[in-house]
C-alpha cells in the first residue's frame, strides 16, 4: 500500500463524525401488514430504543436485534438468529446476562399499534456489541424472556435494517 493511500484512508477514518443515531424502518414480511420504525439515540447510559409499529394484533410480540441486515427472504431468515456476540443465554432487556439483541417484547393495543421505549445497556454503534448494519424483527407471538435460544416467539412478521441516521 502507498504511503499517499494510507494518509488519505487516516484522513478519512478521522474526519467521520461518530454515530449517535439510527434507524430501522421496519416493512412487513410475508404479507403481514405489520410495518414500523425504530430509532436508537446514544445517551447516557446506552442506547435509547424507541419503537412505533402498527399493524399488529393486539397482545405482546417479540422484539429483537438479529445477526444480519438482511430482510431478504420472505419469512425474515435471512436476518439471521439473534444478534449475539458475547455467547450468553437468552433473556429479557434489563437482565445482566443476554444476548445484546434482546429487546424484550412490544405490545400492541386493540388498534394495532405497539410502542415501545427505553434505554437499553448492551446495545451500542461501536464495539462488539454495535447494532448497525444488523436486523431488528418484530415476532408473531411474546418473548417469554427465557425458552432457549430465542424466547419461543414463533414467526418473523417485520424486519428492518439499522442504519445510521443524521443526529439531530
């Protein structure tokens, strides 16, 4: 490699600002209807995940980061399994042993409409444990926050692809 191109890719690593924000837009899977958004805001503490997804049926559904940015395949395997890089068991959000994409569960009113907000510990935009370029997918059924590996949620019904997002 040229000295000239290792200065310039130092010069473009150090001038990329970091990421404080990102962005799911979640779209449906199998003709589901259930579409949705995501944001994630670096604050003290972690990260705050923030989520409105509508089209669901009333109820609990699992919430989680997958391994893979990938919404591809019509059932959402293509995002892989959940998004786990330091090998700990399955759990709920504010367990201190868990997968880092372990969100927990959105629950939708009568209406379909699930919101969900809190700041998440694990999740981060740099490191082992970063988010970006990874799946987050929405289940049919509840997270029971211990069947292992994935909390028995059943199937895939929306995904999105974090990306970064310009920070307000």
């Amino acid at each position: 490699m040229s000295p000239l191109l290792v200065v310039a890719v130092a010069v473009s690593a150090a001038a990329a600002p970091p990421v404080t924000k990102a962005l799911a837009v979640l779209s449906p899977l199998g003709g589901s209807g259930v579409s949705g958004t995501v944001t994630f805001a670096k604050v003290e503490g972690g990260v705050k995940v923030t989520a409105r997804v509508t089209g669901l049926k009333e109820g609990a559904h699992g919430f989680h980061v997958h391994e893979f940015g990938d919404c591809s395949a019509a059932d959402g395997s293509s995002a892989g399994s959940h998004f786990n890089p330091t090998a700990e068991p399955h759990a709920g959000p504010h367990d201190a042993q868990r997968h880092t994409g372990d969100l927990g569960n959105i629950a939708a009113v009568a209406d379909g409409v699930g919101v969900l907000e809190y700041v998440d510990s694990r999740a981060a935009f740099e490191g082992p444990n970063s988010i970006l370029g990874r799946g987050v997918i929405v289940h049919v059924g509840a997270d029971d926050l211990k069947t292992q590996p994935t909390g028995n949620a059943g199937g895939r019904l929306a995904c999105g692809v974090i990306g970064a997002a310009k920070a307000e």
